[in-house]
C-alpha cells in the first residue's frame, strides 16, 4: 500500500516576499500587508520572516522616490527604462543600505543579487551587484546628524541621516524639488501642499508621511483603571513605550497585538486622530448609533465605550471577513453592545440617533502607515472615491431619526474628500446644519508620543 505524501510548498525568504509586495505595490497598487497575507496563507513565509518582509517592503516604498533620485545620482539608473523586478530588487537593496544600519553591506548586496538571478536572470545580477555597490561606496556616513537642505543627506530619522560623498537630491535652490525628493513625496502633490497650507505646513506633512509610525494602544476605560493601564504597559513594554492620557506609544517594531495587555482586552490599537474622530460622535448611554464602514472596529469600540456599553453600536461592514474582525474586536474588550453585521443585511434596525460614516478614502492622511497609497492615487481614482463617499452619506442619512447627527470621517487631508464632500451633502438640503468640522495634519517629533496621523471629521444635524 502506498501512502501519497503532499510536497511541502517552497519557502520564501523575507527578502523575497519584500521583493514580491514591492512589485505588488508599483505594478497593481496592492498593499504590502495582501501579499505577504497571502504568502502566509500559502504556508510560503515563515513567521519569523514576515516582520523582516513586512519592514523591507513598506520601507522601500515609504522612501521610493528619495530611493530613485539616490539610484540616479549614484549610478545612473533610469527608473523608466528599468523592469519592474528589478527596480524593486534595487529598492529593497538600497533601503537596507541606507535605513537600516544593522544589515551588514556585504549580506544585503548579496542576497540581493541572488535575488535577481533568481527571479529576473538575464544581466539583472550584474546590473544589480553594480548599482548597489555604487550605493555602498557612496555613503560617507551611516548616520550622521541630519542637516535640512543638504543634497547629500538623506535623513533615516527624526535627528539623523545618512551622508553621501556626492549629492543625490536636487540642490536646494528649487526648493519644492528638493523637499519632494528628499521627503520622498510626488512632487505634484507637495506643490498642491505648498498652494494649500504654505511651505512651512507643506514640509512638515510630507515629513510626517515618510516618517515610521507609532504603534497606539488605547486604555480599554470600561475594563481598566488609568493607573492600572499605565502599570501594565510600563511592565510589558518598559522604557520603549511613552504614555500620554489614555494612551501609549509604542515603536513600529513593536509586537503590540501579541502583549498582554492586548489579548486580554485591557488595550487595542488605535491612532489619536481616529480615536477623536470616534468621540467627535458624542455617544450617550442607551443611543443607537449606527457605524456605516467600521471594519475592523476600532471606532465601533470607542462608541461602545462612550455609551457605557449600554445601547446599541451596529457596525456594519461589506464583507465577511471585515465583520468577523468587528465582532472579534468587541468580544475581546467585553462590548457586548456592539452588534456586527453584513452592510446589506443591516436594513430592519430601525432610525439611529447618532451616524458615523468613516468613509474609504486617498488616505493623503496616513501615507507613513499606508506608503503605497502614494503610489496608486490619479484624479480618476479620486473622483471615484468622492462619488463613494457622497453615496455612503446619503445612505447613512436616510437611517437617522429627527435630530440624529450625522459624522463623516476620513484619513485624507484633500479638500475635495472632506469639506467639499460636506458642503456638497448640506447644499442638496438646506433644512441640515453642519455642526462643526476638523482638519487634523499628520505630525511626528522626536518623542513617540508626538505622534498622530492626518484625518477630517464633521458632524453634521439632522432637522428636527
């Protein structure tokens, strides 16, 4: 009798499945976090390769377009002219090289060369073990402190940079080129910036954009005291972790989701902005509020806080998945007020005194946390993202009782998905008010807890 053995699938490494999310990323607009999801789900990335693959990936496209004026600076490459696998060998290669100084030169020019013998062949090897080393003959300094408007400092930090022996940005005396490309930002988009909130404001978002951010665990305040709060994550975290109000901030590294704290529902994960942007509801004891896009859940949670877990948080989402997270999510912190659902099931629950729609959106907002959006947004993808958002608002209006109020939430910080999205809504119904907006700028400092990501909320009055 013969017993048939199934093959076990080929194992990626880290670096591989970077090089794969970073293709993803340029050729499909996929985000990193789906493809290495789906390496995982084929059993093809070792756990302990997915934060290496997960770094790489979202620090090569963070910083892809600082990468490229570096790339052409130092050894000629025409991004253009250059195949999209290659290109993102090159990428992944040279963030290791230049953001992360523990990675020895020698293995991250190494790995990346059998890379490219492996996945594009051809000349790619050579091409790629030129270019790289290029790169690594080039840097003068590893770190060094960090000098605005140098073209031969890329900044890797807050406080430091990266020097090169040549200069690999644009020279200074164009400003809105040199900012862009030391930020690594689209220069269209940064000059938008500049025309919008003046140069100075313009540098700090994209500065904050390309910045890596911080993990915020929220205090669970129907479930643990302050003190307590503060206890446990000086305990779990030590001095990595800096508190402010109910909050701690954490690095990017951090493993926040597996802490204690965490799986115990004392804490979850959310950034300032959005945090407000869930208070900016107003929740009472007993309401009804209805979250129109609340996968995974974190505003549906803060709702469910401010109702003392007492009335009735109906969280909808359009698939499946998304809902199985929101009740996941309220289950571990004990909300049993939160009451998951199918979008399109969720048609028999009756008027809502409270609305929230936190629309999909550019996320112009949290560009740090989501890079490859700078990638993939066009004015056609941003027009339909506006027709969506208008038509999320006009569903959940319809829910509302007399009175209800009516909050519209984004991460973006374009105008055309905020207050004219609000000022289109108000002018086809000149009987609601608009209650109160708030455009909040993505920031970053050298403390974590100068953190918070960019966001708009609005709440909008129902007539009575």
């Amino acid at each position: 009798m013969t017993t048939a053995r199934s093959e076990a699938p080929d194992l990626v490494s880290g670096r591989e499945a970077a090089v794969r999310a970073v293709c993803g990323a340029l050729g499909r607009g996929r985000f990193v976090h789906e493809t290495l999801a789906a390496l995982a789900e084929q059993q093809r990335l070792a756990p302990r390769e997915h934060a290496l693959a997960l770094n790489v990936a979202l620090g090569a496209i963070r910083h892809f377009f600082t990468i490229r004026c570096v790339l052409r600076a130092v050894a000629g490459v025409d991004p253009r002219r250059t195949p999209r696998e290659t290109l993102a060998i090159l990428a992944t290669g040279a963030y290791q090289l230049i953001w992360m100084d523990r990675v020895p030169a020698f293995a991250a020019v190494h790995e990346a060369v059998e890379l490219a013998r492996a996945v594009v062949g051809g000349r790619a090897p050579r091409l790629v073990n030129a270019v790289l080393r290029r790169l690594t003959g080039s840097i003068v300094e590893a770190r060094t402190d960090w000098r605005r408007l140098s073209p031969r400092h890329v900044r890797v930090d807050y406080q430091r940079a990266c020097r090169f022996s040549q200069d690999v940005l644009p020279a200074p005396d164009d400003l809105v080129a040199h900012l862009a490309a030391a930020t690594g930002e689209r220069p269209q988009r940064f000059r938008k910036w500049v025309q919008r909130h003046g140069p100075d404001v313009a540098e700090s978002i994209a500065w904050a954009s390309q910045a890596q951010p911080a993990i915020v665990l929220q205090r669970a305040r129907l479930r643990v005291g302050a003190d307590a709060f503060a206890a446990r994550v000086r305990a779990e975290f030590g001095a990595g972790a800096e508190l402010a109000g109910d909050a701690a901030f954490l690095p990017s590294a951090a493993a926040a989701s597996s802490a204690g704290l965490f799986r115990e529902g004392l804490a979850f994960v959310q950034d300032p902005t959005a945090h407000e942007a869930a208070r900016f509801v107003g929740a009472r004891p007993g309401e009804r509020v209805l979250d129109l896009c609340a996968a995974p859940g974190g505003k549906s949670l803060v709702i469910a806080e401010d109702l003392d877990n007492r009335g009735l948080v109906l969280a909808c989402d359009t698939s499946a998945a998304g809902v199985a997270r929101i009740a996941e999510n309220a289950a571990r912190l004990g909300l049993d007020c939160i009451r998951a659902a199918r979008l399109d099931d969720a048609g028999d629950e009756g008027a809502f005194d409270a609305a929230i729609v936190d629309a999909p959106c550019s996320n112009s907002g949290v560009l740090a946390r989501r890079p490859e959006a700078r990638l993939s947004l066009t004015p056609r993808k941003l027009a339909s993202l506006v027709a969506l958002q208008r038509e999320l608002l006009d569903r959940a209006a319809a829910r509302l009782r007399p009175g209800g109020r009516l909050i519209y939430s984004t991460c973006s910080i374009e105008p055309q998905e905020n207050d004219e999205v609000v000022a289109g809504f108000a002018r086809g119904r000149p009987d609601w008010a608009i209650a109160a907006t708030r455009t909040t700028l993505p920031a970053w400092g050298a403390r974590l807890a100068d953190w918070h990501d960019g966001g708009y909320v609005a709440m909008l009055m129902a007539p009575p």
